[in-house]
C-alpha cells in the first residue's frame, strides 16, 4: 500500500488521509497508519487544509518537495530525442529537446546513449540521486520484457533498455511513446475525468493508446493500439511497416509535410519553405506555418485531419469510447485538425454510436511524452525513495 499511497500523491498532491482511502479503496486507519510512517521518514509532510465540508477541515499530504530524487526521461520519435530531468513533483529541472537522431542510423542507439551521457555530465546531475530513466520510443515495445520488437535481435535499439542499464548502472523501463502519452493524458491532462478514452498521438506516425477502465489496455501481445497501420489509404503508398495503404502514409504529420513539399515543387507559395530552413524539428516549421495563417500548410493539415477522422470511425465502431483525445505534436494546431475531424466522423460514423463520444485537443502537446515517460519510472521504482 505504502507504494500506491506514494505513486496516488505524485500524481495528485495535497490530499486529506480520507481522499487518498477512497482513491485506493482503503480503510482510513489503514491509509493512516502508513501515511505516519513516511512521516516520520520525511517522505511525506503535512501541506495546509483541505476546503472544510462543513466539519472540521482535515489535514493535507503532499510528497516532501525538499526530497533530492530526481526521474531521468528519453523520449524518443523516428528522427528526434529529447532527454529532461524531473523532480518528484513533475517539474522538469533541466531538459535538451529535439537532439537529431534518426531510428534507421546504424548508430542510433549510440548516440541516445552519447547523449544521455552528455546529458548528466553537462548539467551535473548526481546520479545516486536517480531513482530510474524511463524511456519511451515507437514500436512494438513489449513493457514487461523491455524489448523492442519492431527490430531483429542483432539491432542495438532491441535492447536499448538493457544496454542503458548497463552503461550507467540504473534501473531503466521503456514502453511505447503512444503508452506513454496516453498515460500522461489520464494523469495529467484531458482524460482524468473518462473511463474509457482513446488518445491519438499524432506525431511524425499516429499511434494510439486505449485506456479501459482507468488502465491502459495493451492486448494479448502488449501491442494493441497500432492504429496507424489500419488500411484506410486511398492511396497504394508504400508504409514503413512494409505494408502498402496504412493511414499513417496519409494521417499523420509526415504526410502533411511531403505534401506540402510538393505542393512548393509544384510552384505554390509557402512561408513553410523558409520556415524549415530556421528550424531544427520541420514539425516546428508545420506548426508554425498553420499559425502564421498559410495556407498551403492549413490546406494540408485540413486533408490528415479528415483522414484521421475516418479512422476515428472504426475505432467509435468497434470500441465506443467516452472521449478521443488528439494529443502529441499535433495538438498543437488542434484548431485546424478538429473541424475536418468531425467531419469524416459524421460522414463515416453511425450516428448513433458517435453522438455520445466526445472529441477533445489536448493541452499537454510536445510534453505529454516526457510526462508520460518519466510516469514509467514513477509507477515501477518509486519505492527507491523510501530506501
């Protein structure tokens, strides 16, 4: 129990001893007892009053936020990695986003884990301070073995869990990015309040994760959610999956990029062809563009959102969610995405399976994979504060 009281006050601090029962479905005095043990550790400390509901206003516990615990989290997509150190209230204290690394470099987990290396050297970070890494990257990631299926057994990025174990001597876990930033949206952002939602992570890719039940639902293999191989393509484009006719050839960022790209070959006007040569991530020069107000990118972007909206049709179809939630990079320009989105959704949905669905744009954008990914180590070496 002394685990989940930790792990409920990470994700919500400042609770009264009776809020914390409930969350957990605990007996008070047993909720009690442990909550005075980490006290006297100094684990947890007693934060001002609850709102009082007509009694006597109860006490407020929160994680101690003078504890020196720090998560180190790698979130990783197919062309870029950010690493960033957080403390124990989910604040970032130090982070190095979008650093170049493309998953089909032979070299690529070497330079994730060059990179993490220069990481704590140059912002000094104690590492007996570090209860785990948490790392999240694309693929069939399997959660319990720490292995990423996507490669063969002779590729580094197979087992770059174990190798970053074993470089820097601590405990690491790694799941899918898509997981990860579902789960960052049920404890932090737009699917605190839903049962059962599904959350889009539309990035260079479009993944998905399911939860059910307040729980991420992974399927008998651990790979449910591979939402962008759906074939829904009108198009017979090649997939990097090796399949022909997958929505993430149409739907996902990347796809509004290229089009783009030939539309400017093709002789259309677009601040996107400056805008990519001033940034480093060419999502950023996307995103920036459709907020500028172009309209070769807005025109673009409109297209993967009315994709996107008919594949959110067969997953209202078959799993009838409370909320589908657009979260990830794409967020961003939620504002453009949402209107062709439901109009694929009245066009491709029964009407009366999608009325009771919700859609909903994320507010955690770029940093729900980081919070996601630090939330693995969270939920798996937490208890290494006690220690």
């Amino acid at each position: 129990m002394v685990v989940d009281i930790l792990k409920n006050l990470y994700y919500r601090p400042m609770q009264p001893i009776a809020e914390i029962a409930n969350t957990l479905s605990r007996s008070i005095p047993s909720v009690t007892k442990q909550l005075n043990g980490l006290l006297t550790k100094d684990i947890i400390v007693e934060k001002g009053y609850a709102a009082s509901t007509g009694g006597r206003k109860a006490i407020q516990y929160m994680l101690n936020e003078d504890l020196p615990h720090i998560v180190i989290s790698i979130s990783i997509d197919q062309f870029y990695t950010s690493i960033a150190s957080t403390n124990l209230r989910a604040e970032v204290l130090c982070a190095e986003n979008n650093i170049p690394i493309d998953l089909k470099d032979p070299k690529a987990s070497n330079l994730i884990i060059d990179g993490l290396a220069h990481f704590l050297s140059t912002h000094h970070i104690n590492t007996q301070l570090i209860i785990g890494i948490g790392i999240s990257m694309p693929g069939f990631v399997n959660s319990e073995t720490g292995l990423n299926e996507s490669y063969n057994e002779y590729s580094p990025l197979y087992n770059i869990r174990e190798q970053i174990e074993f470089k820097f001597n601590i405990p690491a876990t790694i799941d899918n990015d898509s997981r990860c930033v579902a789960w960052a949206e049920k404890k932090f952002g737009a699917a605190q309040a839903s049962q059962h939602s599904l959350v889009i992570n539309l990035n260079w890719g479009v993944g998905l994760g399911i939860l059910i039940n307040d729980d991420i639902f992974k399927g008998t293999s651990g790979f449910a959610g591979e939402f962008s191989h759906i074939p829904l393509s009108d198009t017979l484009t090649l997939c990097s999956c090796g399949k022909r006719g997958c929505l993430e050839v149409e739907a996902s960022i990347s796809a509004a990029i290229r089009n783009i790209q030939n539309d400017i070959k093709k002789g259309e006007y677009s601040i996107y062809e400056k805008l990519e040569g001033e940034h480093n991530n060419k999502i950023e020069a996307l995103i920036e563009a459709v907020k500028i107000g172009d309209q070769v990118a807005i025109n673009n972007t409109g297209k993967i959102g009315y994709l996107l909206g008919k594949g959110i049709s067969t997953l209202i179809h078959i799993l009838n969610p409370h909320k589908i939630i657009i979260s990830g990079r794409g967020a961003e320009i939620g504002q453009i995405l949402t209107p062709h989105i439901q109009v694929a959704i009245n066009e491709y949905s029964i009407p009366k399976i999608a009325k009771e669905t919700m859609l909903s744009i994320s507010n955690l954008h770029k940093c729900a994979q980081q919070l996601g990914t630090t939330a693995l180590v969270i939920e798996k070496y937490i208890a290494r504060i006690i220690n």
